[in-house]
C-alpha cells in the first residue's frame, strides 16, 4: 500500500474542535469562578453562628446562642437507595414548636434518643444546630442551601470540567498532531482528570463533607491522583484499542446483514450519505438506505483488504452503529488507490469476510 488518502479537511476540524473547546472551557471556568466567590457570603451564618456567645438565661436573640432542654418527641428515618437519613424530632419548650432535626450518620446521639428523653438543644435563629444527650454530642446536619457547600459544589464541578476542556484545546493548539501517526494518549488526560474530579467531589462537597472547607481540601487532593488515573485510563485505552484491531479476523456473513461504515478514498463509491453496507446478500452493495433495499452502490471486486489497524491523526470522523462500540479502519487498495473502510470494531470482521480478506 502506498499510502494513506490525503484528508484536506483535517486542520478545519482539529480548528472546530479546538474553538468550542476553548470556548466551552473559559466559560465553565468563569462561572465556577463566580460560584466560588460566593462561598464567603454563604457561610456568613455559620461564621457568625461560630463566633456568638451563649445567650444570657431566660434571654433570646439571633446573635447569641440559645441552649434549652428540649423533649424527644419521635424519631424516623428516611431511605433512598443506599442512603438513609435519620431525624429526631424535638419541641421548643419556649414556643411549642416542633423541630425535625437531621441527625449525623454515625447515629450515636440518635441511636441512644428515645421518645420522651430530655436532651439539650443548642438554637441559633430558631434552628437547631447542635443536640447532646449525656455525653454524647452531634452537630445537626444542615441542607446544603443554608451555607456555602451548594455554590462550592457546583464551583467545583464547573472548574474542574472547565480546565480538563482548556487542557484539550491548549493540546491542539500547541502540540498539534501530525496526520497519519498514532493517537496520543496525552491530550484527553486534563479532559478525563476534570471529569473524574467532577464527578467524584460534587456529591462530597455537597452532601458528604463536614463542611465546605473539608469538602475542598479533599478536592485539593484528588486532582493529583484523578490526573494519575486518567493518564493510566487513557493510556489502557489506545493499547487496548490496537491490540483489539489486530485481533480481529475475517467473518463470513450467514445472512443478510446491514452494517455501518465509512468508505474513504479517492474511489467512486466513496460517497457522501453512503454509510450503510449490505453483506451476505450477493456481493457487498452500499447505500444511503438504513435496510439498504433502494440505491444500492456496488463494491467493486478490485477491492482488497489489507489490514485492520486502530484510528490513526487525521482519519475521517466515524460514529459505529452500537452504542460504545469504537471503531477500527480497515486499510484497503482498488487498483493503485489507497481506500479505508471505517467499521466498527464489532463488524469489522463482517466486512473483511465480505470482502473476501
């Protein structure tokens, strides 16, 4: 084979690609960015709620803290999936109210409680924050909207995606590849990293941190590990994508069957729209036909298989027929004329047995 066909589109698309990447990017990163800034004002409570005084007996105010024996009521808890919350509810002996206070999932203050045992309550603004019984202590757990885990998750989550992305485009831009060498691992790594770091601290900085502060910290240390991942992940991945191309062989088909692939090349038959190929119903037709039953395109004998090899720079964009299939190129000539055939790394093996390789 002497070659592979020239692709004349493949700087416009790594331009495309690169643009809405750095566009995708600066955004996500700015408005992580304002999120962040407003973590401070949204733990402007719990600064204050750390900084007061008790309050002075008999006395109430919403700057100082309010301690009270307060009366079991009840206690319940809620499941959903593999969580489950737990709740004391408890009344106010000042105004009669009831409380339904989150309790911590280690459950010791809520699995000693009973319904009429007298414990102290700690409120600050008419909220329960803290509730001892004996000598056992537990802060109430607060929806993320009263403080700053709420704007610091989605701050997270929108950064990390935001950077991973202007990794990917920083990549094009200066380290360009040249086409027809192999698939580099390095440039998705940022990308991936961002997105492991995203997926795994926004429910922690959200819901399973103590707080806001702790969530982050443990964010802090994730990136170093979420980059070694990812680097391991992306690595496996182009192995395993080679490896598996090399191992595919040639399959007769034993019915009719209509496979999707990409024909490419400077050939007749390399057609835009013509991404369907009927096998095992007389000699291998394309079409423009999801049944491949109107306007069909003959593959001519003269074509002849060569290799199956993984995605090199510069190959034609494929999409396979399955879902979570890769694809793989099947290197062929007609006549002088260098052809790839895109396939999926399920069918590939179809095609090459149509095609008599």
């Amino acid at each position: 084979m002497s070659g592979i066909p020239a692709y004349d589109d493949y700087g416009d698309r790594m331009l495309r690609r690169r643009t809405r990447f750095t566009y995708a990017g600066t955004l996500l990163v700015l408005l992580g960015a304002v999120l962040f800034a407003l973590i401070v004002p949204a733990e402007a409570d719990n600064r204050a709620y750390a900084a007061a005084a008790p309050c002075p007996p008999g006395t109430r105010a919403d700057t100082c803290r309010v301690q009270a024996e307060t009366t079991v009521l009840g206690k319940n808890h809620e499941s959903s999936g593999k969580s489950t919350k737990y709740y004391l509810v408890l009344t106010d002996p000042a105004t009669r109210a009831e409380h339904r206070v989150r309790m911590p999932s280690d459950r010791s203050v809520y699995a000693a409680a009973r319904p009429g045992d007298q414990v102290t309550a700690t409120y600050w603004k008419d909220e329960v924050r803290e509730v001892r019984l004996g000598n056992l202590v537990a802060e109430a757990e607060l929806s993320p909207v009263h403080d700053g885990r709420l704007p610091g998750a989605f701050a997270v989550a929108l950064l990390s995606g935001g950077l991973g992305a202007l990794w990917f485009a920083a990549w094009l831009r200066f380290r360009p590849e040249t086409p027809g060498t192999p698939l580099d691992w390095r440039p998705p790594t940022g990308l991936v990293a961002g997105i492991l770091v995203a997926c795994a601290n926004f429910p922690i900085v959200l819901m399973a941190a103590d707080d806001i502060w702790s969530g982050l910290e443990f964010t802090a240390w994730s990136i170093p590990a979420s980059l070694l991942l990812s680097a391991w992940l992306c690595r496996w991945s182009v192995r395993k994508v080679r490896r598996a191309a090399a191992r595919i062989t040639p399959t007769a088909p034993t019915r009719r069957q209509v496979l999707r692939v990409l024909v490419h090349g400077d050939v007749p038959y390399s057609r835009p729209g013509y991404v369907h190929l009927v096998v095992g119903d007389g000699p291998p037709a394309l079409s423009t036909d999801p049944e491949a039953r109107l306007a069909r395109l003959p593959l001519p004998p003269t074509l002849r298989p060569h290799r199956v090899r993984e995605l090199l720079v510069g190959d034609p964009e494929f999409t396979p027929g399955r879902r979570g299939e890769y694809p793989v190129v099947i290197a062929c000539t007609d006549t002088t004329h260098p052809v790839l055939i895109l396939a999926g790394k399920n069918t590939a093996g179809l095609v090459l047995g149509a095609l008599g390789g």
